[in-house]
C-alpha cells in the first residue's frame, strides 16, 4: 500500500481509505435488481466505467457520445 499511496502523492491523488470501494462493491449488487427489475419492463441500460487524466476528460467524454450516437 506504501508503494501506491507514493504514486498517489506524486500525482496529487489523494488516499480515500477503503469506503468507496466497500460501497461500490454493494452498489454492483443494487444493480443487478435494478437490471432484472428493468428486463423485467422491456428496459435496458448499460454503465461504463473507465480512467483518464483530467486534461483528457472532455476527450473521453466526447469520444464516448460519438461513439454511442
């Protein structure tokens, strides 16, 4: 963990601890009722998760409406 928070702090991130991770792992349960719930009603979605630095952002964000128009 040593070896990462120095990454961090060379890259002005910051150490969160280990409450997002805990809460997106039951988040991904939460999901998959709200997915059978959404079948369910002929509804469909799909979520992306992906990393980029902060001077590519609005790249990513307009490469992926293109992508998905």
């Amino acid at each position: 963990m040593k070896f990462v928070n120095r990454i961090a702090e060379k890259y002005n991130g910051l150490d969160s601890g280990s409450a997002p991770g805990m809460y997106g792992y039951f988040l991904t349960f939460a999901i998959c009722y709200i997915r059978d719930f959404c079948l369910d009603h002929e509804y469909m979605g799909e979520s992306l998760e992906t990393t980029c630095s902060w001077d590519n952002v609005h790249k990513l964000i307009n490469g992926v409406r293109e992508a998905f128009v």
